[in-house]
C-alpha cells in the first residue's frame, strides 16, 4: 500500500474528534450501568427481593453487551464497505435517541411488564450502537495517525470512556442529592433526557471529521473486501481471540469496579450512593491521566508491554482493593475503588493500538470491533456473575475478588501473546 500523507493537525483534530463522540456516546451508555444499580432495580424490576431485582436489572443491563457483536458485525461490515465516518454518524445518532427515550418511558406502577420489556429493547439499540462505535472511532483516528505517534491517537479515544463515567455519575450525584420521592418520580430522568442536546452536538462533531485517507485508498485501487466480517472469522480468528482477551480487563474489570461495586457498597455494605458515585468520579479522573500516560508508554515499550504489565498488577492488587472498600471507611473506599480502576485502565488505554495492530487496513473496523465486543458480551455479565457469586460467598467479597484476579490474568496472558500475530503497520506519514 503506497505511503498516505496528512497533515498533523489535521490527525490530532480526527483524534480529538473521536474522543468527544465516544465520550458522548458512553455517557448515553454507563447511564444505564448506574440507573440499573440504582433505580431499575426497584421501579422497572418490581419484586419484594432485594437481590432478585438487582440480578434482574443487572441482566437487562448484560443485554447491551450481548447485542454489541451484532453491532460489531453490522457496522464493521458496513465500516469496511462504505466508510469509518458514514457509520459513526449513525451509531451516535441512534444511541442518543434510544438514551433519551428511556428518559421518558413510564415505570412498571404505571404500565406493567411492559416497561421491564421496553427497557431491555432500548437497552438492546443501545448495545448494537456502541457495538459500532469503539472500532469505528479507534480505526479512525489511528488511520489518520504517522506510526511513530500511532499509540497515543489510538488512546484518545479511550479517553472518552472515563469522561464518560465522570459525566454520568455527575449527572447521577447531583440528582440523587434530591429528595428520594422526587428523585424516583423524575430526578434519574434528566441524565437521560439530557441526551437529546448532547446528540446535537456528536452529530455535528462527527460531520466535521474527514474520512480516513486510508480507507479512501483502499476505496480508489479496489482493495475492500467484500465481506470483511467473515474473512475474521476465517482467516483471523487467532487475532480475534487475542484481541478479545487483551480487550477484557479494561471493559470486563471496569463494570465490575463500577457497576457492581455501586450496588456492592449500598446495598451490601450499607454506603451512602453519594459516597460511591463520589469515589467512581474520582477513579474516572484519574483514570483519564492513566490513559493518556499508557498511550505514551506504549509509544516508548510496546501496547502489549504495557497491557501485560497492566493485567499483573491489577490481578495483585484486586483482594487489596477488596479489602479496602470492606472497611467502609469513605476514604479507604474511594482509595479502593480508584486503584482498582487505575490499574485495569493501563491496558484499557492501548487497547486500541494492540488492536489495531492484529488487523490488516480492509478488515480492521470488522476485526477490531468484534474483538472488543466479543469481551464486551462477557463483561456485560461481570456484575450479573459478581452478584451471583456474592450471594454463593454469604455477602463476602472474597469471589468477587477472585473474579477480578481471573479476569486480568486473561488480559496479561493474551497481550504477551499478541505480538505474534501482529501485521505490518501501515506506510502514514505527516507533513506540518
């Protein structure tokens, strides 16, 4: 493939313009992490079982993460055929509208089984519309990257998804600070509701972006596949299954130190839900410097240094992290939950770079996105298999730690295997 040339400007505004659409785009996501932890537990998924209704809310929530391949497959499919920018406009534009339609859909006082039922639909788009996203966003600002500035573009994505945390629990703390009659009537709405505007402004970011000059080249010599999603499968598949294992801690760990652990610390441990939206608030903020230093390390040593390195520590630390949040001190819970985040986020932020380094430029968007969401499917049920194992351990945290220690082996062991199949990278190069 001959050498692509663009000017570095122009592939820091691409980066920076797929930071704020994913950072949009989770926002519209995680809401539904937080709500399901806590009010969909209690007004769509009405029992008298405390944990029923949370095995029931968090399974709706696993719903998303089950759709995401199908996501993966349609808009990788469509991403490799027509064109990364085309499919980031439609994959925003549909998880906004879904997003603010859950605002405004009535409870299960008001109109029965259908709202658990209408719930899990939306949630469903929800999924098939990240499904498309991530890969999306990640090939495209790494195609408009030079190789040796590569690692850090494909991180500024990833940098969406703490920003992402930090604008839904905001939106969540500063609600849930009314009363709770007021907050279970229409306060949680707003956060969703707020999608609406928010859609404006993606929708107009992602016009702005310029297609990959990659793409465009495979597009003027022919070199697309005709059907990039089942040449993975076929030709791939290791890549696939690498990718989806290095994929896992950053996605799979972060649900289980979020969204478990909110309802872990409130209903378990009996912690105020301002304290631990407080403590995800601060592990998102310190998140986002993890990601932007791994990027640059993975620049210095390699992205599959840096995620094993990422997957050890986090599998070290996770009984301590535990354990730390169990005292239900505020400040050894905020310190638990921000270790544990910072940590698994080492190799959640060259997790695009690793992956975009197993796939070929005509079947990266498919291979890409049906890698992370093919850990994404698994993780959807970390919180769901978190629960489950809690209520096996008699309310202790013991499994729920050793879920965490598995999880990030996985990720340590995959990424030392990932340079063998890693491909050539491609020939960009940047003029000032």
């Amino acid at each position: 493939m001959a050498e692509v040339t663009v000017t570095d400007a122009e592939a820091r505004k691409v980066a920076f313009g797929a930071f704020v659409g994913t950072a949009l785009e989770w926002y519209d996501f995680f809401l539904y992490g937080t709500a399901a932890a806590l009010v969909f537990n209690r007004l769509y998924f009405a029992t008298d079982d405390a944990v029923v209704a949370t095995l029931a809310a968090f399974a709706s929530f696993a719903v998303g993460f089950a759709a995401r391949p199908l996501g993966a497959v349609v808009f990788g499919h469509l991403g490799d055929r027509i064109g990364r920018k085309r499919c980031l406009i439609i994959t925003v534009t549909m998880i906004g509208i879904v997003t603010g339609l859950i605002g405004l859909l009535p409870d299960f006082a008001t109109i029965g089984l259908a709202a658990p039922l209408l719930l899990t639909l939306f949630r469903l788009l929800q999924g098939v519309a990240v499904g498309g996203e991530w890969g999306g966003a990640v090939t495209l600002a790494v195609e408009h990257a030079p190789p040796e500035r590569r690692d850090r573009y494909a991180a500024m994505p990833q940098i969406g998804a703490p920003v992402g945390t930090l604008l839904s629990s905001g939106a969540f703390l500063a609600v849930a600070q009314l009363p709770p009659e007021s907050f279970d009537a229409w306060g949680w709405r707003i956060p969703f509701l707020a999608a609406f505007p928010l859609l404006g402004v993606a929708v107009w970011l992602r016009r702005r972006v310029e297609e990959s000059p990659l793409f465009e080249q495979l597009l003027e010599q022919d070199e697309r596949s005709s059907s990039p999603v089942r040449e993975v499968f076929v030709r791939a598949w290791p890549q696939l299954v690498v990718g989806a294992g290095s994929t896992l801690l950053g996605v799979g760990g972060f649900y289980l130190i979020t969204t478990f652990i909110i309802s872990y610390g409130t209903t378990q441990l009996g912690l105020p839900r301002s304290l631990m939206l407080g403590a995800t608030l601060v592990a998102a903020a310190v998140e986002i410097g993890v990601v932007i230093v791994g990027g640059r390390l993975a620049e210095r040593y390699g992205a599959w240094r840096v995620t094993v390195t990422g997957g050890v520590a986090s599998a070290l630390t996770a009984f301590p992290a535990f354990w730390l949040i169990d005292t239900r001190g505020a400040v050894a819970v905020v310190v638990g939950v921000t270790v544990a985040t910072a940590l698994l986020s080492v190799p959640y932020a060259v997790s695009g770079a690793l992956l975009t380094e197993l796939f070929p430029p005509n079947l990266r968007y498919s291979g890409v996105a049906l890698s992370a969401n093919l850990a994404g499917v698994v993780s959807g049920f970390v919180p769901l298999a978190a629960t489950a194992l809690l209520a096996v351990g008699s309310g202790t945290s013991t499994l729920p730690a050793l879920l965490l220690v598995g999880i990030a082996l996985v990720t340590a062991v995959s990424g030392a295997v990932a340079p063998w199949f890693f491909v050539e990278r491609d020939r960009v190069g940047t003029r000032s």
